[in-house]
C-alpha cells in the first residue's frame, strides 16, 4: 500500500466523483509514471528553486526561459525575471521576520501518511511550515485554486495540505498538530510587489475529519488495484494523457453526454 500525500488525496476525490481518470490516477501515484509539467508548473519550479535551492520532486534543476537566443536581445523571459525578483523579495521577508529555516524539501512519513514540505522554521519561537506558492490567481475568488481570503475556507483542495502537514510534522516532532503554525508565501507571477502572508489555523474537528478521509483511503486501497481504478475516457484528458498509447479505454471522438430539463 502506498503512504498517503495530500496530493494524492485530491486526485482520489477528483476520480471517485468522476472528475479524472482512475487510470491516470494509478498511473501517477501507483506506478509512478511520470506526467509532464505545464509551463506554468514549471515557472513556479523556478521560483522555488531560486527562493529555497529545493529541486522539483524528479530532481531536474529549472532554469530560466531565453528569448530571441543567438541574437542580441537575448535575456530571460519577463515571466523568468519577474519571478527571480519574486524569489529575492520572499528572501528579504524571510530575513526582515527573522524566520530561521531548519529545513526545505523535507520529506516526512507517518502512519502510512507522506508529504514534501517546502520549508521547515521557527518563527518566533516556534516551529512552523512555509509553502510557498506562485500564482496568477491571487485575488480570484471563483477558481479552485484562487487565493481570494474570503474564499479560501471553502477551498478544501488548498486546506487540506495546511491539515495534512501539521498533522504528519507533530507525528514526527511528538507534539499536537497545534504546537505547529502553517503558513502559505503567496507570491503574483503577475506582479512583484503583490504578495499574501496567510497563517492557517485548524479547528479539532477538521483534524478528525481529515483521519477519518485517510482512514477510509486506506480501506480502499485494500481493494483490487485494477478493480479500484477503472477508467473514465474524456477526449481532451485523453489526448494529454502519456499513458494513452497503451490505453485500450481512450477517447478518440468527444463523449455523449445527457441532461433532463
């Protein structure tokens, strides 16, 4: 059985309601196929490496986007450059705040739950976790994965990793997940200077509840593997997926779908 990952949390609830592939889903978290990263993915690698020196999890070194190579304008693309400033200013917060980091890429593992994490600290006197985030979205209310405060306690994709990551660390260290602060570093890939500092803290209840998920995760993955991912073909999906070649199940014509009005 497999330890447990935030993400992989979220990509099981995405196909138990239908929203992904359950062969996409194996293919990535159990047999350890590769995806490929967009390029917005990859810009934020970038960011993370220059901030902290942590490589992306295939151990690749990022580096920056060229453009007009061979000429004299070459220089780094403005989305590149805009992020190396992003990565000067997360190390001018770090020291304005006396954040003292004890760790970055950490990989902790407890109780068949795993996770990665960004950064470990103390910040005034106590331990905490930073994940640093870089994105487009800092304002947006709507989009699942926007950083609107007003919304993001309805965002259970992006509140899970604060829980699950207390939870793993005061696992580790002995203590309650409480001793522990969480802290997403938000950073604009649009704008340098706009940037969100959020503490999170956890009620008990979502402590609990959160077990209880993984309790029941693990219980489902005691079932057959090729019973318990099953395929569910999408034509766009599809047609990016890197396991489609040997897919018996892809869609190569757009599905069917039926509503009652």
């Amino acid at each position: 059985m497999i330890n447990i990952s935030q993400s992989f949390l979220k990509e099981f609830a995405k196909y138990k309601t239908g929203e992904t592939c359950g062969l996409q889903t194996k293919a990535k978290y159990i047999d350890g196929i590769k995806f490929h990263s967009s390029d917005a993915m990859e810009l934020g690698n970038f960011f993370e490496f220059m901030a902290t020196g942590s490589l992306p999890r295939d151990g690749h070194t990022p580096e920056a986007k060229i453009v007009y190579k061979g000429t004299k304008r070459e220089s780094i693309s403005t989305d590149y450059q805009r992020a190396s400033e992003s990565a000067e200013l997360f190390k001018k917060v770090v020291a304005h705040y006396g954040i003292e980091i004890i760790d970055t890429g950490r990989v902790v593992t407890q109780d068949g739950m795993t996770g990665i994490m960004d950064i470990v600290a103390t910040w005034n006197d106590r331990v905490c976790i930073i994940d640093t985030k870089y994105s487009g979205l800092l304002d947006d209310k709507w989009n699942e994965l926007g950083w609107n405060l007003d919304s993001l306690p309805e965002k259970h994709n992006l509140m899970l990793q604060p829980v699950h990551y207390k939870i793993l660390l005061s696992k580790e260290l002995d203590c309650e997940p409480d001793d522990i602060d969480f802290y997403f570093f938000v950073f604009s890939s649009k704008d340098v200077m706009d940037v969100k500092i959020i503490k999170v803290n956890v009620e008990e209840t979502t402590y609990a509840n959160h077990l209880a998920t993984v309790e029941w995760v693990k219980n489902e993955l005691k079932k057959p593997i090729d019973k318990l991912f099953k395929a569910i073909p999408n034509l766009k999906r599809c047609f990016n997926c890197p396991i489609k070649e040997n897919c018996t199940s892809k869609a190569e014509i757009p599905n069917i779908n039926e509503i009652t009005y």
